[in-house]
C-alpha cells in the first residue's frame, strides 16, 4: 500500500483529509500537514519526512501538495529526493479519493502518473456551454 500525505497552507490539507474520512472512514496511511506563513522552510521539511516515515508501508510515499512553486511543494521535493516519494502539485478531492483505492494496485509511481491524468480529467467548467 501506498502511503499518502497531503500538505497545503493553512489548514486546507487538514480539512480535505478531514472531509475524505468523514465520508471513507480512517484511512491507514494517510496523514496531513498544515502549514502556515510564520514555519520556517527546514520545519516544514522536517515535518513532511517524519510523516513519509510514519506512513511508508514500503510501497512507496505520494505526497500532494496544494499548489506548485510554493514552500510546502518545495520542501516536499527536497524530501522527495532524499526518500524516493512522489510528489504530485495540484491536489483537488478527486485526486485524493481515487488514490485511496488505486495505492493498492500499484507502485507510488504509477499511482502518481495515473492521478495526474484522472485529476486532469476531472476539473469542469460546470456552467460552460
């Protein structure tokens, strides 16, 4: 299984975590980290390894961060490097629900590829017409 960690600014990887639980039940491997302006990039990092030790089941880590270029994806990359983990920018709740089920079927990597496609897939303009 494949172990995730969700991470974004303020409390929004908390609430997604939170919400995904409130309709899944606990899921196993499965931890957020909040984050906020005053953390300093080397907490941050320390935070988001020891969390890649604590859900690592030994089939890899996705980490899914709430947007690219910012401090929490950056400092999730940087553990990523050391570690092995994947790291997919952009997490959405679509996201998060299908990587519940697929982590069982395959490796961290393909599991990373794949979301990014369904995550792709899955973002609509409601009203367009």
């Amino acid at each position: 299984m494949v172990g995730i960690i969700v991470i974004g600014h303020g409390r929004v990887a908390v609430e997604m975590v939170q919400t995904l639980e409130s309709v899944l039940g606990p899921i196993e491997g499965l931890e957020a980290i909040a984050t906020s302006y005053e953390d300093r990039p080397e907490e941050i990092r320390e935070r988001v390894a020891a969390a890649v030790r604590r859900v690592d089941r030994g089939q890899g880590v996705i980490i899914l961060t709430d947007m690219l270029g910012d401090t929490p994806t950056n400092q999730s990359l940087a553990v990523a490097r050391e570690c092995g983990a994947e790291v997919v920018a952009g997490v959405n709740m679509p996201i998060l629900i299908m990587l519940t089920t697929a982590r069982d079927q395959m490796d961290a990597r393909t599991v990373a590829r794949f979301i990014q496609r369904y995550g792709q897939e899955h973002i609509f303009w409601a009203t367009g017409r």
